[in-house]
C-alpha cells in the first residue's frame, strides 16, 4: 500500500510539473491537438500521393538504365560474335590460300615457271581479296556498333538526366562512345 501511495505521489508530482511547465510556456492544449492532427494528416496525404509516385518513377528510370546497360552488353556480345566470325573467316581463308599455294607449288613442280608464278599470283589474289573482304565486314560491323552504341548513349543520357538533349549534345555523346569503344 505504501508504494502505491509512494508512486501515486510521484505521478502527482509529475503531473503538476508538466502542468506548470505547459502553463509556463503558454501550451494552448485544443492548438496543439489541432496542430497534430494537421501535421498528421499532411503527413499522410503526402506518403500516399507523392512520396509513393516519386518512388515509382525512381524505380522506372532505374528499370530504364537497366534496359540500357542490357542492351550495351548485347551489342558487346554481338560485337565479339562479330569479331569472332571475323577471325574464322580470315582463318579459313588462310588455309584455302595455303591450300590454294600447295596446289600452285605442286603443279609449278610440273608445269613451266610462267604457269608456277600464274598460280601463285592467283592465290596471292584470294587472300588480298579475302583479307579485303574480311577488314571490310569488320569495318561495317565496328560502324554500326558506334551508330548504335552512340544512339543508346544518347537515349539512356537523355532518359536519365530526364531532358532533351540538343543535336550538339547528342553528337558529341555519340563521338565519345564511339572513341570509347574504338579504344
């Protein structure tokens, strides 16, 4: 009984203190209620109609720079594809030319030399033209990897930086991802 009286005296005390303290400082009891009953419900109202619609468009822009290194990484891929077809190409084109010179050597140890260097000539030609053909399929490959690596640069730019970007920017986004890659 005499801890109950003891804390119901604490209670008390405590009471007349935040009492005199609220009374000291001028509380104004139904203002500061309203006051938190406005501060509650703008609280509310603003995680409901802003912060949940800032939130998903975050997520929206984060999907789109994610679609956007995807789509870098396809292009890298085919690009190595490219490149690795180009090394085949070139690899068999070698080995028909050595097969082509086997050949002319063979028929030179039976032929005159006028027909020997005829044949010789003729493989030396494939393997130009094979060498030309191959450098220029590179070429076009490497040429339409900067086109499209420069327009994905200029698209992701332009969609995460949410503005539209001039011809001036999106040429000069393009020059350094193209320079990028040719390094």
């Amino acid at each position: 009984m005499e801890q109950i009286m003891f804390f119901g005296s604490i209670g008390s005390d405590l009471a007349g203190m935040a009492k005199n303290t609220a009374h000291t400082f001028g509380v104004n009891w139904p203002l500061f209620i309203a006051q938190v009953v406005n501060f509650t419900l703008v609280a509310v109202l603003l995680y409901f109609f802003a912060y949940k619609r800032v939130l998903a468009m975050l997520e929206e822009r984060r999907q789109r720079i994610a679609e956007g290194l995807a789509n870098a990484e396809k292009i890298k891929a085919e690009l190595a594809r490219a490149e690795q077809q180009r090394q085949e190409t070139l690899a068999q084109a070698n080995a028909q030319a050595t097969k082509l010179i086997e050949e002319a050597r063979a028929a030179a140890a039976r032929v005159q030399e006028q027909e020997t260097q005829k044949a010789i000539a003729t493989a030396e030609q494939i393997i130009s033209k094979a060498r030309e053909a191959a450098a220029a399929d590179h070429a076009r490959m490497l040429a339409e990897l900067k086109r499209e690596v420069g327009r994905l640069v200029v698209q992701t730019t332009a969609t995460v930086t949410g503005k539209v970007l001039t011809p001036d920017d999106q040429r000069r986004l393009a020059e350094e991802a193209a320079r990028q890659i040719a390094a």
